[in-house]
C-alpha cells in the first residue's frame, strides 16, 4: 500500500485514538496550514472532537498540562504547532517532562507527545524555522523522534501514541507531506532505536534523518548514473542514536556524508562526525563530510535561504569530495 | 473629536486606504504566488494603526507583532521599502531578512515585529524602562492582539509595568479571533482590559473600528504617559476582515458574518462621516484613486527590484565588532 | 478530647518534629544542598488534605515536606531521600527538592517557581477525563510572578477541570500587605485574588493561622471542585516564620515548647512576635481555652511524635549511600520498542 | 590580594559601571546581592535605578533586558541558574539572536546574561545542569566560559563591550576560588583560546571549571612522564579553532572534556572539526569525556558517581596513550 506522509500520520492518528481512549488531542493542527493534508484529519475531528481539546496560545502550560495528564493515566499529544514554538515550552518539556522519571527514581512516568511541525519550509523566516532536534537530543530523558519516509510517519507516530512509556518529541518536517512510501500492514515495525538502511552501498554512506532522506535517496540515484553507490542511512530517531548502524556502513564503504538540517556548529551531525572520529577512525578513509545549514537565522528572502538549504546538489557534491572526485 | 481639521482627516483617509491597497497587492501576489511565505494581514483592523500612531513621534518606539503592515506604514515607513521587505528584495527595510513578519525600520523607530505571539510584548517594556531612566518623554507602544493574553509572557509584562510605572502604552487589536479560533472558545474573559486593573494600570475598551474613536482614545491616554501616570492598557475592538493569513478559507465564517463585514469597515465609517461634514463624494473618490495609483507605482517597482546577493548571506548574523565574524563565514 | 482535635495535633506536630529534625541533620553536616522547611504553615497542609481522597493528585514545590506528610508519607522514607540515601522515595535521587510520592498521588515536585502548575493542570485534564479524582496545587506568591502561572489558570478555566489553586502567601502578615511591597515577591497587586478574579476563576482569601477557618474553607472548595464547578483560587495568608532566612533555616529560640502555649516564652524577640501568628500554637491555645484538651494529652501527643521521629531519623541514617550504577537507571522508562 | 570568584566578578561589573553609564544591572534580588551575593553592595554606589530588583519573571526579564539593548541601554541580566534559562528561551533564541540579522544590521542587542552552570552537590535534576551547548547552536548568540577569577574579570568587561548578546557563564565550583589580581589586569580578547599548560603528548581541550580539573589531571600525569597540553577555550562562541589545530599537529591526540553531557556536546563539535580538519594530524581517534546521558541527580554519591573529574580525563588519556 502506498501511502503520503500526511495520509499516515493522519491514520496514525485516528487509528490510535480508536485503539486507546487515553489518547488525547491537546491541539490539534497537525498539519499546520496545508489545507490538503488538514483535509485527512476530518475522520478524527468527525468521530473524536470530545478528545480534541482547544488550546489558547499558551505553549508552556499546555506542554505542562500533557505531562501532568501523562503522569496521571492519560495518553496525550501536545500539538505545539510551528516547532519554533517549543521554546516558549522549553521549561516545562526539558526541565519538567526529561527529568520525571529521573527524580522520582523510578516512581513516576511521563508518556506524552510533543509534536512540532518544524524545519526550513520556505520563507517561515528566522523565527518559524527551527530544527531543535540538535538541542532537545541533549537533554537525557526526552526521546527525538525524526521520521523521513511515510512509513515511519506512520509508525513511530502510531507506537508514540499507544507504546512510548517516555516523554517524546515527534519532529515532523513541512515539506515532508507529499512523499510516498510502501507500507506493507503485515511487515513488524522496525524497532524503535533502529536506523533503516533506505538504500544499500558500497562507496560511501549518506547519514540522513526527517527531511534530508528524501534529498539523500535523490542524492544516491544521481550519484549511481555515475557509477557511485551510496548507501542511504535513515536515522529515524536522533534519541535513541543508532551508533551500531551508522559505524557498520561506516565500516562498509569507509567514507561518510552527513546530511542534517540543524546548523553546523553543535549539531546532530556534529554528534554523529565525533562517533566516526571516536569509534570508526580506523575504517575511515577520507574525512567524513557535513552537509548542513551554516551558522546563520534562516532568512526570509528566498534566494538567501536557498542559500543555505540542504540540498540534493549540495548532499552529491560532499559524496564525491569524499570520494576524490 | 470633532476638534481635528479636515486636512488631518482627509491624511487619515488616505492612510486607510494606504494600507488597504497595500495588503490588497500582498493578497493578490500572495494568490499567484509570488509573496513567500504566510503574510498576515490587517485588512478591516487599519484604523486602529492610523488612529495610534498619529499621536506618536519619531522618537517614540514602536512594536508590532506578524500583523504588521499598518502599524509600519502609520508610522511613516517608505512604502517601496516595506513592499520590498515583504517579497524579500535587497531593497527591502530589512534586506530580505526579515519579511512580513519581522519588519523594522529604526528610522522611524519602528523598533520590531516579531513573528512569535507575545515575544514583543517585554522587549516594548525594555524600550519604555530604557526611556524612563533616560529620563526622556518618549514612550513604548506595543500592538498585540487577543490572542497574545493566553501567552504568560503577557502577564509578566503588565506585573513588570505596573510595578515600575513604565511609559508603555499597550494596544490590543481584539479581533476576536486567536488564529482560527474565536476568542469565546480561548478565555472566558469578554474584554482583555479586565486583566488590567489588578496591576493598578488604567484601561479602557473602544470601538477600534472608528478611526477618530482610537485617535481621541489614543491621545489622552498617551498624554498622561507623557505626564508620568505609569502605564495604559487600550484595547480596540475590531474585525479581521482577512484570514488569519493569506489563503486562510475561513471556513469558521458563516455567510451572515461576511455579509455583516462591510457595515464595520473603517474606511467606509470614515467615508460617511466627511461626507456629513461637507466633502463631496468626488473629492474622496480622487483622493482614494490617487493613492491607488501611487500604490501601484510603488508595487511596480518593487516587483523589479532585485533579490539579494546569496553571497551576503553570512552578514549581519553578528556585529562588525565581533571578533569569530570572519571564523564564522569562513568555517560555514 | 476529640478525635478531630487529637488528629489535628499530630499532623500538625508531625510536620513541625520533623522539620527540626532536618535542621539539627543539616547542623550536624548530614544534609546535603539547601533545603525549606514548611514551620509556620502546618495548619495548610492538614487542612487541605484532610478533605481530599485517595484519588486526588496532589502538587507542591521545593516547600514540600508538610504537603507529603499530611498526606501520609513515611517520615523515614522522607528523610532517607533528603539525606541521598538509598531507602528514600527516589532512592536518593530527588532529595527534598523534588520529593514525591507516586503512590500518594504525588507523581512529581518542581523546584522551578511556578513549575508544578501546568502539570497540575494537566492531572486535573486526566481527572475529568477519567471521571474521578481533582488536583490540587500548592504554591508560594512567587508563583504569581511566573507566566506559567498565568496560562495554567486560563487553560484550567477554558477547559474547566477540577483543580484548586492554593497559593500559600508567606510574605508578610497580611494586616501590614501595602500594594507592591511583598518582600520575598514582587508584585503589584494588593490582594493576590484580583488577579485569578479578573480571568473569570472564583478566588477567596483564607487566614492561614486559623486551622478550624482552614478546613471548612478548603472543605467547601474542594467539594465545589469536584462537583464539576470547574477550577477555585485561594490565598492562603501566612506569617513568615523567622527561621526562615535568605540561605538556610534556622530556629531561632530552639526547638517550638509546649510551654509556649502556656505562657512561656522563647528569648528571641522576633519568635515572640510570631508566636501570635504560628497556627500550631494559635490552635492549641483555642483548644485549651475551650476545654478540649489538657497538657498531658498534648505532652503524649508531642511525645509519640517525638518517637516517631526519632525512628525515621535513625531509619535514613541507617539507609545506604546508593550504588555508583544507580546514578544511570531511570533516565528512561522500561518500554517496548515496536508496536 | 586575593580575591575570589565573586569578588572579582563585582569588581569587574563596578569598574564597568563607572566606565560606561548606560550599563544596568537587573535580575531576581540583585539589590540585595542575587542568590550568591555577586551583586552584592553595587546597589549602594550606582543606586537602585542601576540595579535593579526584578519579579521572577524570566521571560519578561530577559525581554525586558533585550528592548532595553536595542534602545540604547547595555543591560547586564542574571538569570540565577542557567536551569531557568529554559524559561527564557523564546527571547534568548528567537528574539535577542535575530534581531541584528532580522533587521538587516539595522538593530544591535548589546546585553550580558550572566548566569551559573554546574553540579555541587545536593542541588538535583533543576539546579546543577551545564545548559551551555543549546546556546553555542543559535547563531547571534556569543557564549563564554571562564575557568577562574582573573580570567572572568577580562572576559566580563570585554563580554560588556561587545555589541551582540552574549551569555556569560559562571561556574557554581569555581565561586570561592581566589586569586590575585595583577596589577593592570584589563579586558581579555575574546575569541582567543588560552594554553593553560604546554605538553607534548596529548591535547586536553576545557573550560570553565573542568579547566582546573584537567591541569590537576596533568600534574598526575606528568608523574607517569606523560606530557600534556592543556587548553582552556575561554569563549565558546567564537571558537578558536587555529589554536587548537595548532597543538593537535604537535601532540597528534586529542581528549575534550566537559561538565554537560556528552551527547552532543561543545566535545562533539570540536571532534568533528577537528575530524575533518586534522584527519592527516591524528595519530588516534579523539577522546570525548562528559557527563553520562543522565540527569544530575541529588544524592552526593550518585553525583560524584557521574560526574567526570580527573580520573576520567587520566583514564582517557593513558588509554590514548597505550
């Protein structure tokens, strides 16, 4: 069955609430302002609407109130809307949510959603455009959660919402929407914490994760008209890091590109370069490559952002310096 | 309100219809796609820019929020640069970094607009405590809508201004709708001037749809700013006669509503009312077809303007002063 | 002597020992990091809690011990987790900042001023959706100044869920209140309601001295909280104790004496004056003039406290350091990876 | 005469005052000296206008210090521990970094935030963390971290000269360390990473309080006849990355460490710069050493089970070695 990315969070979704009557909508603009892809959640909205709560434009009280509920029994998810919004949550999801079951040693739990529709969208300019899984993947407790591919939509939305028994943050890239993946109802879920090998190779492997997987798997096709074989890394989550994954490519094809929206400095790929530094020196036979956004405010004109998008041009041109081409 | 002269009225109606033919030629790019990103306009809410912003100097600093365009223009921004800033050209008041949500042109001392509800709402307390120990009459204005009254930011600031008697005027545009949602469903509280009073600030609510109503109010409570009784809380009632961004179908409107929407527009109130004083309709007519000429000059040339050089993309992240500037550009 | 006033007691000196028991640990270098003692504000926590349930979520701050042990927590567990042991409720882990008891309904403690109130809020949203249980969040007037604070009241009262706010002020005795000039907070508001009564939220003041006021008032709240009347405000106006300075406690005049009931008095100033407005002694006093109890039911009273306390006070310091390896469990729940 | 960690910071931030009038000082009981008496007695010479008592409104405040910025005041704010910076996040991120670049060089927000990081014990989960890296992520932002009380006393006056935000961290372990202050002691550079201690074997990359840890770590090392560098970067933001390819081409390893967690941490970044700038450099994979992925808990001896010290950075070191 092929499905968007939209169409399988929306299901994941309904068929979560069907699933669990704890599951509860706290906001609910899912889809932001894509009014194709706000279309797919009118099954919810026609069967579930007593558990989809409204929410003034109070971000850390509402982030507050889905930890409290959590510990309490229920199952929410906070919609806090465009990602950028999570820093007026910063408090109550870092300083609240990560550290309960930490404090409590053990007593309390805290199995709530955050949701953030986040990344470079185009023209949401410096205050609409954030990628905060570099900064949230610091904060020990709170699992990332980067889908890339619909099917993961699919999934890791679906077992957030009815499995996850810890605070989660559920990335969801804009300009994600329209891509299509195969999802087969009888295959099990890749686990949790697993990275998914998108494409096999032998040349060079392309660390990708949410947005910049599409953009890698395009990367590789291009690259094999050339006869160069890249092996396409999806992260799926950024907490928990799949480390095993990356270093046995790594070990494979000893060169390696990672393509991140975070900004360079600090970043997730930073994390990942150090791990390749740290445990795959000896297997590495190049220096390993970012493909990232500089350090600057993403601005609004769109040839400046074009500028520093993370771009399928930019993800082949880093493969084939690594390669010495 | 009958003390302004017919030359300040007749400035007031070309004001309003500034910034209705400006947002008018946001909208229609916006159809055709060529303004990025999500413009929000002020369509049907203009009167409470003009009517504010007639009191203030150019000392006096402003900020808005992503709902901008008016508070901008009454202020006295160039027009070609503000349209430039909102299609992101090198010519734009902020070179194509900011865009409609964040416009500023210190010129006129037009200090922010942010595209965060409530974020600018203790960054204007900041401005009025800078102008309070610099001992100077200027004062802070912040536009805020109701929506920003659930951010806890905006009770933070009202505690803050209260207790430091600051030199602040808030102004709610209360349009009744927080995003998507009508206010009835955000809050139980009618009228945001309510939240006024427990922090000893005076307040007052107003029908923000009548240009010369929010000129009056404006100005007596921005002299007793000026005189030192502390800060002021005006909150305009109006109607956001747009959605809450350009191509917003607002599917939340009955037809009723809409068919409602023309009885409040502020220009027309404002149409009606020199008529009554003698104008005849011709004069305002000419009046309002010459700024829409002058309008889409101004949007002619802005579209031709050009877009930014991607190579200055590393600029202004820091200060000139900023020793890592060069590392930063050279390392990215 | 009533059962009512006898329980009353207890609690109250309960929370009274134990209190000077954490600061005679922290005097003898026991206690590690700073930490609040609740002296002055017992009557609160016993009055509220005696009209709660089982079911009902409770939230407090980093002034946490009274609300625990009203509510039935181990004194010793208590004090174990205070000291880092490893018997503590946390196994050493939140110490008395974030001291919680899950069982009790007391899931988790912020230190961030304000923080508990959206969690509060929060487990109220889980209480109307199952269909019992309210919550109830204790908080000091610094709360007020938090944004946080702010947006828990609005979204309490658009969703409408059962919760009662109880903001416990300890500022300055409230006959001498003068608008903005709260000195541990600062704030304009002279009565700390208005504020709660402009969003729409009905809100009360309650004097805080005065256990038997106490409990009809939270009695009466409680019961209109948890017949759907949707969230209640009250203020509860305390007298700082003057042990309670800027860094850490200390007991001025020692250890709180019976015989201060009965006409002696301790020999700092200061303590002599609060005397008049500390709940503990005010109610005994009430007590004694109706009749309702003598000296010796107090003194047995104080003295099976005083066993208790030692007991738990022995019970922490028996308790173990925790493993190193402790130190890695529990920043993650036990959890299935797929679906 | 020796002063301490605090006195030193007053110092710096009296002498600033008496320097530049448009400085103000503003935070949660400030007046009265903050919650470890940094402010303390400033009140009386620059009056309360200068120093000012604030609500514990973190948002409002640090919003509050950031419009002040931009017309024309150069606020220097304390946030009491970085802990609670979290509930400034809205203005430190998407308001104070972008206003220069949203405004098209336009606005300037020349404001410090002070504020404190790390473990000492019995402080827990909300208290004790080392936040320092969300920051050195947002550009706009400049962040420094000095390892002792001369050096905070130039950082903190440069710090107050620049023209763009700039967080200024203290560490919680190093507020009773003292130290003399030369004569003549003025601003110090920012940007410039310092060689606390030269060696030859092996680089040790800190700051901030690790600082100390690591020369402590290099004194035993010394005893085994293993010779280290220490270098103390001193501003996170700029990172000065010449000097530290510098030293790795001579001693070709490489240990970082840090307080805050080691998940993508300062160590993260400075082990992929150097990854790919060094690659030819290094004799041996880079050695990262931080705080296990874990909350800092309360008990003392769960503390000191997660926190590196210098055991660690010699563990780390003699592996790297071997």
């Amino acid at each position: 069955m092929k499905i968007t990315f939209a169409e399988g969070l929306a299901q994941a979704i309904y068929e979560a609430m069907a699933a669990d009557s704890r599951v509860v909508l706290i906001g609910s603009s899912f889809m932001g302002l894509n009014m194709t892809a706000r279309k797919l959640m009118e099954p919810a909205v026609r069967d579930y609407s007593d558990r989809m709560l409204v929410t003034p434009i109070s971000e850390l009280a509402l982030a507050g109130a889905g930890i409290g509920a959590a510990m309490c029994g229920q199952r929410p998810v906070v919609d806090l809307g465009t990602g950028s919004f999570i820093f007026q949550a910063f408090a109550q999801v870092v300083n609240e949510a990560a550290n309960i079951h930490y404090m409590s040693g053990g007593q309390s739990k805290a199995p709530v959603t955050f949701y953030c529709l986040a990344g470079m969208r185009g023209m949401g300019a410096a205050q609409h455009s954030h990628r905060t899984q570099a900064m949230l993947g610091q904060v020990p407790g709170l699992q990332i959660l980067t889908p890339g591919g619909a099917d993961d939509a699919y999934q890791l939305m679906k077992w957030s919402l009815l499995k996850s028994q810890n605070p989660t943050v559920f990335i969801c890239h804009s300009l994600l929407f329209t891509e299509t993946s195969e999802l087969d109802p009888n295959e099990p879920m890749l686990p949790v914490g697993r990275a998914r090998i998108r494409r096999q190779g032998s040349d060079v492997s392309i660390i990708a994760s949410s947005i910049t997987v599409p953009r890698a798997m395009a990367a590789a096709e291009l690259l094999e008209k050339q006869g160069i074989f890249a092996e396409v890394v999806d992260l799926r989550t950024v907490v928990p890091l799949d480390r095993e994954t990356i270093l046995k490519s790594v070990a494979k094809t000893g060169r390696a590109v990672i393509a991140d929206e975070c900004h360079k400095s600090f970043g997730v790929a930073a994390e990942i370069a150090a791990t390749l530094a740290e445990d795959g020196l000896s297997f590495l036979k190049a220096p390993v490559r970012r493909v990232v956004v500089p350090d600057v405010p993403i601005p609004f004109s769109q040839s400046l952002e074009e500028e520093l998008t993370v771009s399928t041009e930019k993800i082949v041109a880093a493969a084939l310096q690594v390669l010495g081409r | 309100m009958t003390d302004l002269s017919l030359k300040m009225l007749h400035r007031f109606y070309e004001q309003l219809w500034q910034i209705r033919f400006f947002e008018g030629h946001v909208q229609r790019l916006a159809a055709s796609g060529e303004v990025p990103g999500f413009p929000h306009l002020s369509t049907g809410q203009e009167a409470v820019a003009v009517g504010v912003c007639a009191n203030l100097t150019e000392g006096d600093m402003l900020f808005s929020g992503h709902r901008a365009h008016g508070h901008v223009l009454a202020k006295g921004s160039d027009p070609y640069a503000t349209f430039c800033e909102v299609i992101g050209r090198q010519d734009g008041l902020c070179q194509g970094r900011g865009g409609s949500m964040h416009l500023v042109d210190v010129s006129t001392g037009m200090l922010g607009a942010t595209g965060v509800v409530a974020g600018n709402l203790s960054l204007a307390a900041g401005a009025a405590w800078a102008a309070q120990v610099a001992n100077k009459e200027k004062i802070a204005v912040v536009f805020f809508g109701d929506g920003a009254t659930g951010s806890g930011v905006f009770h933070e600031t009202l505690n803050l201004a209260g207790l430091w008697q600051l030199p602040l005027l808030f102004v709610c545009e209360n349009n009744g709708m927080a995003e998507f949602t009508g206010r009835e469903e955000h809050s139980d509280v009618a009228k945001v001037s309510a939240f006024a009073a427990p922090y000893g600030i005076s307040a007052q609510t107003i029908d923000g749809n009548d240009v010369l109503v929010v000129n009056a109010a404006a100005r007596s409570a921005i002299q007793g700013i000026r005189a030192g009784s502390g800060p002021y809380l005006l909150e305009c009632m109006t109607y956001r006669m747009a959605g809450h961004y350009v191509g917003d179908a607002q599917h939340y409107r009955s037809k009723e509503e809409m068919a409602t929407m023309k009885e409040k527009d502020p220009i027309e109130r404002l149409r009606l009312h020199l008529l009554a004083k003698g104008d005849s309709a011709e004069e305002l007519e000419a009046i309002m077809q010459r700024v829409k000429a002058e309008m889409t000059a101004v949007v002619d040339r802005a579209r031709k303007a050009a877009h930014p050089d991607p190579a200055t993309v590393m600029d202004y992240v820091y200060s000139a002063d900023f020793p890592g500037r060069e590392e930063n550009a050279k390392w990215n | 002597m009533s059962a009512n006033v006898s329980s009353n007691l207890a609690a109250m000196l309960k929370i009274r020992r134990f209190e000077e028991q954490c600061i005679a640990m922290a005097r003898a270098g026991k206690l590690p990091g700073h930490y609040h003692v609740y002296i002055g504000q017992e009557a609160t926590a016993v009055a509220a809690c005696a009209a709660l349930k089982p079911e009902d979520f409770l939230f407090s701050t980093w002034r946490n011990h009274g609300h625990l042990l009203a509510r039935g927590a181990s004194p010793g567990k208590m004090l174990a987790e205070i000291l880092g042991r490893s018997g503590g409720y946390a196994g050493g882990k939140s110490g008395t900042l974030h001291l919680s008891a899950n069982d009790l309904g007391m899931p988790t403690t912020s230190a961030l001023v304000g923080g508990s109130l959206p969690l509060a809020t929060g487990a109220a949203l889980a209480c109307k959706r199952q269909g019992k249980g309210i919550a109830v969040a204790f908080f000091g007037d610094a709360g007020l100044e938090e944004g946080a604070f702010y947006e828990s009241m609005i979204i309490a009262q658009v969703w409408q869920v059962p919760i009662l706010f109880v903001c416990e002020n300890n500022s300055i005795p409230p006959k001498d209140r003068k608008r903005g000039q709260y000195t541990s907070s600062t704030l304009p508001a002279q009565r700390l309601g208005d504020v709660t009564q402009s969003l729409q939220i009905p809100s009360e003041a309650v004097d805080g001295t005065d256990l038997t006021a106490m409990e009809e008032c939270f009695k009466r709240l409680t019961a209109e909280v948890r017949n759907g009347g949707g969230p209640r405000f009250v203020e509860v106006c305390c007298s700082r104790w003057p042990g309670n300075i800027m860094t850490w406690p200390e007991l001025p005049g020692g250890d709180w004496q019976i015989d201060w009931a009965f006409g002696g008095k301790p020999d700092v100033d200061a303590m002599v004056a609060w005397l008049s407005s500390d709940p503990l002694s005010l109610y005994l006093k009430k007590q004694l003039a109706a009749g309702a109890l003598d000296r010796t039911q107090i003194e047995a009273i104080d003295a099976a406290v005083k066993k208790e306390m030692t007991g738990a006070a022995q019970f922490a310091l028996d308790s173990a350091f925790p493993e190193a390896s402790e130190a890695y469990r529990h920043v993650f729940a036990a959890q299935e990876s797929a679906l | 005469m020796e002063l301490t960690f605090i006195d030193i910071i007053r110092r710096a931030l009296d002498e600033e005052m008496d320097r530049d009038a448009a400085i103000y000082l503003l935070g949660e009981d400030v007046a009265a000296g903050g919650a470890f008496g940094v402010t303390k007695g400033l009140v009386d010479k620059h009056g309360t206008n200068r120093v000012k008592n604030t609500p514990i409104s973190e948002a409002a405040i640090t919003g509050m210090a950031t419009g002040a910025a931009l017309c024309g005041l150069r606020p220097v704010l304390e946030i009491m521990f970085i802990d609670f910076a979290t509930l400034a996040m809205d203005c430190l991120v998407n308001q104070a970094a972008k206003y220069r670049y949203m405004s098209g060089g336009q606005l300037s927000v020349p404001m410090v935030v002070r504020t404190q990081v790390g473990a000492a014990g019995g402080a827990a989960a909300q208290h004790s963390q080392s936040l320092e890296s969300w920051f050195i992520h947002v550009p706009g932002l400049i962040v420094v971290a000095p390892s002792s009380p001369v050096e905070a006393y130039g950082l903190l006056k440069s710090a107050i000269r620049l023209s763009d935000p700039v967080l200024f961290i203290e560490h919680k372990r190093l507020y009773a360390m003292k130290e003399d202050l030369p004569e003549g002691a003025g601003p110090l550079p920012i940007g410039q990473a310092r060689v606390a201690r030269a060696g030859k074997d092996v680089t040790i990359i800190v700051y901030s309080a690790m600082v100390r840890t690591a020369l402590a770590a290099a004194d035993n090392l010394a005893k085994e006849g293993i010779s280290c560098e220490v270098i103390d970067l001193r501003t996170l933001v700029p990172l000065d990355i010449e000097t530290l390819l510098k030293s790795v081409t001579k001693t070709r390893r490489v240990v970082i460490a840090h307080e805050a967690v080691e998940v993508g941490g300062v160590g993260a970044e400075i082990a992929a710069r150097l990854g790919s700038l060094a690659f030819e450099e290094l004799d041996a994979p880079i050695v990262r050493v931080g705080c296990p992925f874990a909350p800092i808990p309360f008990a003392p001896e769960l503390e000191k089970a997660l926190l590196p010290g210098s055991r660690e950075i010699e563990k780390a070191v003699r592996e790297l070695i071997a």
